[in-house]
C-alpha cells in the first residue's frame, strides 16, 4: 500500500512531519471493505447458533470466526496472513505446477531473430519500447506499459549532491521539489514522476585512459610504483552515481492531445514532448544542472547495466573509446543473460543477487536528504538503489479524496464519542490530519500518493560476503529512520520498482476512471 500525503510542513525548518496515510482505510474498525466483509460472514453463523440456542455450536463457529479475523486483519510484515497464504500458493504453484525455471535469453541461445524485439523477464515483459519522432535530432524511447495503460519517457540527470548542502539550501530544494510536484498536478498529460538514484561500482576506466594519454615516458620507477598502489587502493573504494528520472501519463490523458498530435505513437510522443522543457526546468530549480532524455539506446542500457553493473564498465570503456560505436546497445541484448529460478527472498540474475525493499517513512518526521544513509555502499563491488515514485492527482479528484476522508474520520470520532468510546491518540492524529489535508489541498497544495523502493546487489559468488550480510548492512543503515520492508515472494518485481528507470513501482488506483 502507498500512502498520501499534501506537499506541505507543518513547521519551520528541515524537519518534515509524517502526516500521510495509508489507502484503502475503511469504515468500521480501520477493515477495508473486503475485510469487512469476509469478518461478518464468519460471524453470521455464530449468530444464528445463538439465536437458535445452540451454545456448543456458537462456541465451535466463535472459535472458527476468531480464526477468520486473525487470518484476515492480523498484519504480518506488511501483509495479513490470509495474503501471505495466498501469495504462498500462488508462489508454490507458479514454481512447481507451472514449471517456472531459469530465464535465458533468447541472444544467449542463439535464438533472437529481431535485434530491436525487447527481451526481458518477469514483470518487464509487460512493456513495449517505441523510437518516437524526432526531437533535437535524435528519438526519445518512449516506454509503454501495456497492462496499466501509461506511457513514459526517461531522462538521465546530473546533479551535484545533496550531502554537503546546508540547512537553508536543503529547505529550498525541499520547497521547489514541492513547487515541481505542484507544478504536474496541474498538467493535463503527465500525472507520475520516478527519480531514481543508482550507484554504480567504478572500475576507474575513465582515469585508466586519462593516465594512458597523459602518461609521462621518464617518469620515475618509484613514482609510478606509488602512482600505481594508490590507483589498486582508491579504485577499490570508488564508487560513482547515476540519476534517472522518468516522467509518465495515462492512456486516458494522453488520448485527447495525441489525437490532436496526429495519434499513434507519433502522437504519444509529441504529446510527452509538450511537456519536457517544463519538466527540466523544474528539475534545475532542485538543483539538476543537465537533464538528457534518453533514446531506446539510452534505455536499453540503463536496463542492461540495472541487471549487471559490471557492464557498464565495458560501456563506458566503448564510448570513451569508440564514440562511433556508443549508444547501439540493441534491446535484444538489454536484459540478464541468464536469471534462476525465482527465489522467495531475493533476486537473482547475470550473476548478481539482489535484495529489495519497501521504504516506510517514520511517523516522527524525516528530514530533507535522509535518504542519503541507504546508498552508503559496505563494501566494493556492491550496489546500492533508491527509487521513489510519485503520483500527483489532479485538484479535482484531491478535494473529494480529502473530503471523503475527513468526512469518515469525523463520523467515526463522532459515532465512539457518543457511544461512550474513548479514542486514541492515533485517532485523534487522525482526525486532525483530515482536516490538516482538505485545508492543504484547498489552499493549492497538491495531494501525492508516493512509494519508495531501495535495494542492494552484490555479486553472488561472494562467499565471505553474501546477499544475506548485504541486506543485513541496508537494514543497519535505516534503523532509527525508516522502517524496512522486505518484499519476500514478488523480489522480481521489487527489483524493477527499485533499480529500473521504466516507470513501474506504483500501483494503479482502484477509481481510475475519475481521473483525468
């Protein structure tokens, strides 16, 4: 679940109070509606039993309806136990009675007969990848999730960091990220922003090259012994970073401008295009010196180098080398070579194994660049990933999304008030924060649903260091600041909401079609 909040503080200063709240929140007792439910259908034979005097009985079908809410309301890690049951089965079945087995590219067969055919596992098979029209002399990649119906384009980023900023510099990178989600609230075309931040471990092939062209002949053996050690000692440690972001529409919104733009993918994209100087310029004002959206090329090797960040040595190695040859990574060749059987605890893939997580932002308050801890890699050679997605709904459906929520939080405050109910402070914060969030929204905040995935890949042949002491390492590293969900049984998935810049990480709302 994802939780909303408006884009506002609620006090001075760095510190950001938590005031979201977590969808599908129902009417009776914080049950969704589907809870409800399944709990009142247990209950019903406990009632008639007692109606008809049948007190051994009652008692049998009490037990079994206790059994039901346990099943049905009790969270566990995130989830019920009657999810976790099911995702078990359906986990159980896919590997054993549908025969899931370890993915292998067509390439690595021999078998690809479209070089530019996408050939990705999992999840990512879902998603179609368009060369538009173009633009600046060059075809954006235009990213079509064909099960969700949206369409997105990924740009590439540069940015200085926020590690060394200073108080009042984070305060102003904070409101105008605020201002820039504001800002695609009203938009009529885009509705998600992902910015994605990824390390990425530095093999020093850069510097190699630069010392082989400013390499002094006479220079002293010693020094060149000294040069060399402390190359082995920095390489060792180096690590470099690369931003993505990935700006995306619906079907439905993009329909009425593509239309107009001629239609097709054509359309799509001169739609998305409308719109991309305007995010840019909203992007420098967070402190983003250059914005380069990317081609199916570009795309295709963020994905690959996602699955194997020792590729991206080889890449770097080809454009620094042979630019004539940069950027012709074919998507046939852009997923895992080979990735196992999926794995209930992690994600395995071109001899990499990866671990992800459900960020959960504290209920105390966070800090602008918080994040920062969770790509602190442990050690050489491991990567760490952070994504978060942002949906911004559109002012009409916020005001009644606010208003249906402060009208439920009152009536229930009311309905315990005079049945002679105490309430909890939580229900209190509740309350508050329903009026705190139509009062927002009315005042031309914009509501946010928003997710945050991290992960962290370490190659698997790491005997003394494995996948279990890598997550060891992100958790230790987000205690006492967020809380930590290991996504067990969807770890492919997780995988491409954390370290893919594709857009996927954020479900759909269930009430779509009041939207745009």
């Amino acid at each position: 679940r994802t939780p909303e909040r408006p884009m506002t503080t609620t006090e001075p200063g760095r510190m950001y109070r938590n005031l979201h709240h977590r969808e599908g929140a129902g009417w009776l007792a914080g049950l969704s509606t589907g809870q409800a439910v399944v709990v009142g259908a247990a209950c019903v034979p406990v009632v008639v039993a007692v109606g008809a005097g049948r007190w051994s009985a009652a008692f049998g079908w009490l037990l079994v309806a206790a059994g039901v809410w346990v099943l049905v309301t009790v969270p566990i890690r995130g989830r019920p136990a009657l999810f976790w049951l099911v995702d078990l089965c359906m986990f159980t079945a896919g590997g054993v009675v549908m025969g899931w087995a370890a993915w292998q590219s067509k390439a690595a067969a021999g078998r690809a007969d479209d070089p530019d055919a996408p050939d990705l596992p999992g999840v990512l098979a879902r998603f179609r990848f368009h060369d538009g029209p173009p633009l600046a002399d060059q075809r954006l990649c235009l990213i079509q999730d064909s099960v969700d119906g949206r369409w997105a384009i990924t740009g590439r980023l540069t940015h200085s960091g926020v590690a060394m900023a200073s108080a009042g510099e984070s305060e102003g990178l904070a409101a105008q990220l605020g201002t820039m989600l504001i800002g695609v609230a009203h938009r009529e075309v885009i509705d998600r922003v992902s910015l994605l931040v990824r390390t990425v471990p530095d093999d020093g092939t850069d510097y190699a090259l630069w010392r082989e062209q400013h390499e002094v002949d006479d220079a002293p053996e010693l020094t060149r012994q000294i040069a060399a050690e402390i190359d082995r000692t920095v390489a060792a440690a180096s690590v470099r970073t690369e931003l993505f972001v990935t700006v995306c529409g619906t079907e439905h919104s993009l329909r009425r401008a593509a239309k107009a733009a001629g239609g097709g993918v054509a359309g799509r994209a001169y739609a998305l295009y409308r719109v991309l100087d305007g995010v840019a310029d909203a992007l420098r004002g967070i402190g983003v010196t250059e914005v380069t959206w990317l081609s199916s090329a570009g795309v295709a090797e963020a994905v690959r180098t996602g699955f194997n960040p020792a590729a991206a040595a080889h890449l770097r190695h080809q454009q620094l080398t042979r630019p004539d040859r940069a950027g012709h990574l074919s998507w046939s060749m852009a997923g895992p070579v080979l990735a196992p059987t999926p794995a209930a605890r992690h994600y395995a893939h071109d001899g990499f194994a990866t671990v992800a997580y459900a960020v959960q932002p504290p209920v105390g308050g966070t800090s602008f660049g918080s994040l920062g801890p969770l790509l602190a890699v442990r050690r050489a050679g491991e990567r760490r990933s952070l994504q978060i997605h942002y949906e911004v709904l559109d002012p009409s459906h916020a005001r009644r999304h606010v208003a249906r929520t402060r009208f439920r939080d009152t009536l229930i405050a009311d309905l315990k008030a005079t049945r002679g109910f105490g309430t909890t402070v939580e229900d209190q914060q509740r309350h508050a924060g329903g009026h705190a969030h139509e009062a927002a929204v009315a005042a031309g905040h914009a509501l946010v649903r928003y997710t945050i995935a991290a992960a962290t890949t370490v190659p698997s042949d790491w005997a003394d260091w494995g996948i279990e002491d890598a997550a060891a390492g992100i958790e230790n590293d987000a205690a006492d600041r967020f809380g930590l969900l290991r996504l067990e049984l969807t770890q492919d998935a997780a995988f491409a909401a954390a370290c893919l810049p594709v857009g996927y990480g954020l479900p759909g709302l269930p009430n779509r079609r009041w939207q745009r």
